[in-house]
C-alpha cells in the first residue's frame, strides 16, 4: 500500500476510533488518519483537505452515515468509503451500497490485516472509476469537438456562398463540402480512401483542375509522401516536386503559404529539363496548391491541383475554394488521429480492466483466505484472554494467602532475624507475582473490552500526595529525592481514582526503578479550564529515540536480554496507555539517554458518568463539558 495515502475516520466513540488507530498501526500503516466525531465535521474535513478514503461508522445517529455517502456522491470527491457495521447487518449494507458506499467491514470482524486490506482494495477500486469516468469524459469531448467541426463546415459554406460571384461554381462547392463532411461521419475508419474520394471531388469540383494530389508529412522521414492522387501523368518529375527541401510542394509546405504557380522554362529547371529529356514528359503549366493545417495547429501536409496546358487556368477564387477543401483534408486527418487514439484508449481500457478483473477474483480469494485466517485468529485471541482471565483470578486466591499468612508471621514475636528475612522476603515476592497477576488481568479485560471506568468526584491534590507518599520509601531506598508540585486552582476532577492512581503508580515506580542518581519529580497542573496535565520526569538512565515509539507495546521492554539489570513484564506502560486513553486523554514522552526522561499525560477535567447505559458527564465547569464518551 502506497505510504501517502491520507485517512478520514468518522466515528462519534472514542474506543471504535482508538481501535480503528490500533489496528492501522498493528498492520503497519504508518501514514496519517484524521479522526472526526460527527458528519458536520467529517464535511468540513472533506471540502478543505483532500483524503484518500474515509472510514464512516455506519451505527452514526440521525441516519448520518447515509447522509454521508449520499453527499460525497453528489460533490463527486474521488474519494473511497468504507462502512463499519456494528454486525453483519446485510439489509443495512445494501441500502449504504444503494446511495453509493464502496465496501462495508463488520466491527466484529475489525483485525489489522482485514482493515488493511478492505482500505486499500477500496482506496483501488475508487481510482479505477475515476479513471474510467475520465476516458469517457475524453470521448464525449472528442465527440463535441466533430460536432463543432461539423459546424464550422457548415458556416464556412453559407459564407462562401454569399462572397462567391459564381453561384454555379459555389452551389457545386458548397454540395461538394458537404459530401466530404458526409464522408467525415462514415468513413473516418478507413482514411486512405476518404483521402481519395475527397481529391476526386475537389478536381471535379474546382474548374479546369485537370489533375490532384493529397501529399502528407511523415514526421519519421522529414518527407512528403503521396497518399491521394487523380490524373496524374506517371511521375511528372514527382521526386523533385515533392522534395521537402528543394520542390515545389516541399517550398509551400516548409513556407505554410498557399499559393498559385505558373510554370515557365526557367522555374525548377533541373525538374523540367531532366524529365523532359529522360521520359519524354513535362510538368503542368499551372499549379494551385495550399497547407494541410491542424486546427490545434501544426502541418500536416499540401493539397495540389493542376492544369496541363493553361498557365492562367487558376486565380484567387480557385485559391479560396482549395483553402476551404484543405481546411476539411485537416479536420479529417485531425478527427482520424483522435479516434485512433481513443480507440487505443479503449482498447488499453478494455485490457486493464480485464487485468483488474482477473485481479479482484485474486483478491477475492485471498479476502476469503484472509477471513477464514482472520476468524481463526479471533478464536485464539479470545482463548488466550478467556485462559489468562481465568489463570489470573486462580493465581489470586493462593496468592493472596501467602501474602496474608506472610504478614500474620511477621506480627510473631518468636521468629528469628534470619526467620523473619525469609518471611520478608517471601511477602514481597507475593506482592511482586500479585502486582503481575494483576496487570495480566487489567490487559486481557482491555483487549476483551470489558474494562470500564468508574467516575466519581474527589481531589487530584489528595490522591497524588497519598501517592507519592506511598512510594517515598522506594525513592529513600535508593537515596533518590522525590518532589510533588501543584499549580491547581480547581483540584476537583470527575474520574475514576482507582485506574488514575494505578497510571501513576506504574509512571512514578518506572521513574524510580530506572534512576539511580539524581531527582523525581510529579507536576500536576491546569491547562485550561477544561484540561489538566500531569508530568512524571526523573533524572534516570532515558530512552532512546528508536525505542520511544516502541515503550508502549504490550511486553515491550528497552532491554530484552534474559541478563537484563531491571525486571518487569513490559505491561506498566501498556496498560498506562490504554486507561489514559479510555479516560479521552493522551500520553507521550520526551527522553535523551543518559539525562532522563519526562511522561506527560494530559487528560480532561470531567470524564463521561455511565447511567442506565448512556453516558452523561459531570461537568466541574458548567460553561463547557468534554464531548468524549466512554466504552
């Protein structure tokens, strides 16, 4: 898939459009997707930047996904949509393909590698119809321009009818001109003979044009060539008469002057002699001959006509009545050379869509192998999360008594020191294996999509001094020092205090865990009324700029290797991501080895209460209340 293409994904919930994001970057597309939340915006999107596909949740209120795809239709964007079903609903997919939807995908079968595909087969096949309505838009303008041609025959025919003194002579050429443009219509196929019948009705029609030619122009060559000729005597010294460089017609048609020529014994000599003596023959005394030009412009060629005995057979009336001839030899060529080209078109149109039928059957196959691989890896998802779920709340209940007997020993006054350390010992390490059962809980409700937040009003100030006091003694093990700073008018947020806390204890121990010299330091303050923004920094070992991207994967760790210096399972950060998310807010790093790094999470102020199933949202400030939801 092309790397510039450009995403519109119009979805009014939060989760969808941070899974829709997941999956895109799981597939690896790493080019850029523009989220929206409403139609409205989805259009404002639209008519200022130009997107390669857009992504329309089909479940929009008020029919706006209908909406939608109706308008995209009616402004003609050449822009590719697809349709995100809450189900398999194919009644409501026909009624979107109806108002001019390019695919549907069911959010259940939503996978990186279905939506990367469906983007792409959607993004190709809108591009095809462009295409196709282009060459057809070709044709009609090809089609336009004969009937303008057509036209312009027909006026230059009525002017010359009204200059022209000789009303026989005029009736004859207008009947004449009107013949060619009769044979323009049917024989534009076959243009050596339309050539032909033109230069006998011309010699027919000019009086006391004895003889006829039609030469054009090969651009491969530099040479005339005759294509058309009547009346003439063998060759007349054609050779020279031809030469583009030294004869006649080569002269009219190098000057693209139409003219008139009255042979004498001194003109061309080497033409009249050599001929004379060797052939026994003589060039006509008269010759009348005028530019085949391209209306677009460019020579194409010379149209001649000539008289054997008469040197004054031609005046300026049969110039004139030649030009007129010329003018429709030009538009004949013109029109010929358009419909060999449209009919390459065509031809090479026929032969891709031939190749991109065969390759849509391809990929139909394949879709389909996709799917079925698709539908495998879901079921072995869903185990994976059911076993983990399961194991986690098994591993719980032994766990937990250890720690609680664990802790009823230490409160025995008969241990020794040496009995006492193992006991130690053993209650952290419970601690330890209960802090990863959890986390390994939190992740497989997060990808089962069953974790849901608990809003409720308290103080951001008390929770974050609880916090850090809680793990000031970690911080005093290793010396460190820990400072907490609060620029907060307001400390009162809507949010659930059990994941807050849980976000930043997994930032502050990281903190902690990774610095051995030095300060840490918890920022909390306001951005506007409506957003706050809390700061993790340490003075720790930092995170390269190649790993920085890679820090939020599940199981993801800086140092790999079976020997590293600091433990984990790689799930803090991922979690930590996913919570700052659910709460519609966003989390990023900035951090140089070796001078430690600084985690910024900013979130909003109120995040949405959930009420009989709806969302409502608990606004501090009763200006403005955040429009994201929640899952």
């Amino acid at each position: 898939m092309e790397s510039n293409l450009k995403l519109l994904v119009v979805d009014d919930s939060a989760v969808d459009r941070m899974l829709i994001g997941q999956s895109l970057q799981l597939a690896g597309i790493e080019f850029p997707a523009v989220e929206v939340e409403s139609r409205a915006v989805a259009i404002a999107a639209l008519e200022s930047e130009g997107f390669d596909c857009v992504l329309i949740d089909a479940d929009l209120p008020n029919d706006d996904a209908l909406q939608l795809v109706k308008q995209i239709q009616q402004e003609d964007w050449p822009i590719a949509t697809l349709l995100l079903l809450p189900e398999n609903n194919q009644r409501h997919a026909e009624m979107l393909f109806a108002a001019g939807a390019g695919d549907f995908l069911s959010k259940p079968e939503l996978a990186p590698d279905t939506l990367y595909h469906r983007v792409w087969n959607a993004v190709r096949l809108r591009r095809t119809e462009v295409k196709a309505a282009a060459a057809l838009k070709e044709m009609h303008k090809t089609k336009e321009a004969h009937k303008q041609l057509q036209a312009i025959v027909q006026a230059t025919a009525t002017e010359r009818q009204s200059a022209d003194h000789d009303r026989a002579v005029q009736q004859q050429q207008i009947s004449t001109l009107q013949q060619l443009t009769d044979l323009l219509n049917q024989r534009l196929s076959n243009l050596p003979g339309l050539l032909q019948v033109m230069i006998d009705a011309i010699c027919d029609t000019i009086p006391r044009a004895e003889f006829g030619l039609i030469v054009l122009h090969n651009p491969k060559t530099q040479k005339l060539e005759l294509t058309a000729t009547v009346g003439t005597r063998d060759i007349w010294g054609l050779e020279s008469t031809l030469d583009p460089d030294f004869g006649i017609l080569g002269e009219v048609f190098q000057t693209g002057e139409s003219q008139v020529i009255r042979m004498t014994p001194t003109d061309h000599p080497r033409s009249r002699t050599e001929h004379r003596t060797n052939l026994g023959q003589k060039l006509p005394a008269a010759l009348c001959a005028v530019v085949i030009e391209a209306p677009q412009g460019g020579r194409l060629g010379v149209l001649a006509v000539g008289n054997w005995q008469q040197a004054d057979a031609f005046d300026e009336a049969s110039l004139q009545r030649l030009i007129a001839f010329g003018e429709q030899a030009a538009i004949a060529l013109t029109n010929a050379q358009l419909i060999n080209t449209l009919e390459e078109r065509e031809e090479r149109l026929a032969f891709q869509n031939t190749i991109l039928a065969q390759q849509n059957r391809e990929l139909e196959t394949q879709r389909q192998q996709i799917q079925i691989q698709n539908m495998r890896l879901l079921e072995a998802a869903q185990l994976k999360s059911q076993f983990l779920a399961t194991m986690s709340h098994e591993l719980r209940t032994p766990m937990n008594a250890i720690i609680g007997f664990s802790q009823l020993l230490l409160r025995q006054s008969e241990l020794s020191p040496a009995q006492v350390d193992m006991v130690h010992r053993i209650l952290n390490n419970g601690k330890h294996l209960l802090s990863l059962i959890k986390d390994i809980l939190d992740l497989s409700k997060i990808e089962a999509g069953r974790l849901e937040l608990k809003p409720e009003r308290f103080r951001i100030t008390d929770l974050l001094s609880a916090t850090t006091a809680e793990l000031r003694s970690l911080a005093d093990q290793k010396k460190l020092q820990l400072d907490l700073s609060i620029r907060l008018e307001d400390p009162e947020i809507v949010n659930d205090s059990k994941r807050l806390r849980q976000v930043i204890v997994n930032l502050l121990s990281n903190a902690i865990k990774f610095t051995e010299v030095g300060t840490i330091g918890v920022e909390v303050r306001e951005v506007s009324h409506d957003q706050i923004v809390i700061l993790v920094s340490d003075t720790g070992i930092g995170i390269a700029n190649e790993e920085i991207s890679r820090i939020f994967e599940e199981f993801r760790q800086v140092d790999q290797s079976m020997t590293r210096r600091h433990a984990g399972t790689g799930l803090g950060l991922a979690i930590t991501r996913w919570l700052v998310q659910l709460m519609g807010g966003q989390i990023s790093v900035n951090s140089q080895p070796g001078h430690g790094s600084t985690f910024r999470v900013d979130l909003p102020r109120a995040i949405p209460v959930m009420t009989s199933g709806r969302s409502e949202t608990t606004a501090l400030n009763p200006a403005a209340a955040p429009s994201r939801t929640m899952l």
